[in-house]
C-alpha cells in the first residue's frame, strides 16, 4: 500500500513541476496594428535632368556640336552658381538614323547629352533659363526634397508608433482587454515625398508645402 501511495505522490510531483513549461508553450493574445505618421516639410532642394540633342548628317559635326553646347551649359550653370560637384552627366550617345523609303533623306546623325543637376530648390527657375539660354533643348521631371528628410522620417516614425498605440488601446478597451507589452515592430515603405513633378515650366519653383510618411506594423501583447 505505501508502494501505491508513493508512485502518486511522485507522478503528481512531475505534473506540478511541467505545468509552468506547458503554459510558456500556449500563443500570447496578441494585437496587431498598422499606422501612418507624417512630418510636414517645405522643400529646400531640387533635382533635375537637362540634356542636349543635336542631329546632323557628319559624325563630326555632331561630335563638334554636342561638346561646345555641353561646354556652354556647364558654364551657364556655373554662372548661376552650381557648382561641379552638383552637375553629374547622365547619359551621352551617338546613333545613326538610316534611311527610309526611296525619296528619303540621307542618313544622318543623333547626338545626346544629359545633365543630372542638384540645385535649391528656389534655384530652379534661374537654372533652368540659364541653361536653355546655353543651348539645352531637353528639361526632364523634377524632383522637389528636403536635406532633413532624415530627421523628418524619424519624427514621422514617432508619430506612426504613437498611432498604433493608440489603436490598439481602442481595440483592447472594446475586447476588454489590457495591453501588457510590445511583440515586435517593423517599419513598412516610407519616407516617399509627394515634391515631384514632371515637364516642369521654365519659371517652376518649389511646392509650399509636403510631407514625409513612415509606416510601422505593431504586434501588441494583451491579456
């Protein structure tokens, strides 16, 4: 008989001590949320893309026409104060345009030139006109930015998470639920700024106003 008493003794022991283990193992009730913060900006720097075309039937002549009308550009933009750090060439090429049909003209001659210009964002219309008063003939879209884009994500990160919280209070409040604790954060796409515009005119200046967005996904602990 005290065998028989000892065994459930034992077995009731090893129960006790595996409950704590078997509990940990069950998934926590969770919360997940998803929310946008945006920190407003005005724009203080401006990127765009100028090039040169030329068409001609010599080689030469193209070659002779593109080099002098770069020349000339980079000096047009020089004169209004951009310096050669801020001037990147984006894209050079010649190609030969055969001819087509019985009365068409002789082949010719493709020549092309790209600027990618980095200026303020206030600048934009001076360097547009100084450079198509130098010879560009091409203005591609412009892309409006601010050099605290950095700082402004972070502020909208801050915002974003402060919105999540307070959605998951609400979801918890009506479950009757208590948040206890964080699971995990991840950020979504972010830091998009709305300052772009394509074909601008020759006068285009910076957009009033903008905004930085961050996106973050919470995993809330409630009980």
């Amino acid at each position: 008989m005290r065998n028989v008493l000892l065994t459930a003794v034992v077995m009731w022991t090893v129960t006790a001590a595996e409950a704590p283990a078997l509990a940990d193992q069950q998934p926590a009730t969770t919360i997940s949320v998803s929310a946008t913060g945006y920190a407003d900006s005005t724009p203080d720097i401006a990127k765009l893309t100028l090039g040169v075309h030329v068409q001609d039937s010599s080689a030469t002549s193209v070659v002779s026409s593109l080099t002098t009308t770069a020349q000339a550009v980079r000096a047009a933009l020089h004169s209004v104060g951009i310096a050669d750090a801020d001037i990147k060439i984006a894209n050079e090429s010649i190609n030969q345009q055969p001819e087509q049909g019985p009365a068409a003209a002789p082949a010719s001659y493709m020549g092309y030139v790209g600027f990618y210009v980095r200026t303020t964002a206030d600048q934009v219309g001076a360097v547009i006109d100084a450079a198509v008063a130098a010879g560009a003939n091409q203005t591609y879209g412009i892309v409006f930015d601010s050099s605290q884009r950095d700082a402004l994500y972070r502020q909208a990160l801050a915002q974003a998470l402060e919105s999540a919280r307070a959605q998951a209070e609400a979801l918890a409040k009506a479950a009757h639920l208590t948040i206890t604790g964080i699971q995990s954060i991840s950020t979504g796409p972010g830091a998009a700024s709305p300052y772009s515009m394509s074909m601008p005119p020759m006068t285009a200046g910076p957009p009033i106003q903008g905004s930085i967005y961050a996106v973050v996904n919470v995993v809330f602990k409630v009980k």
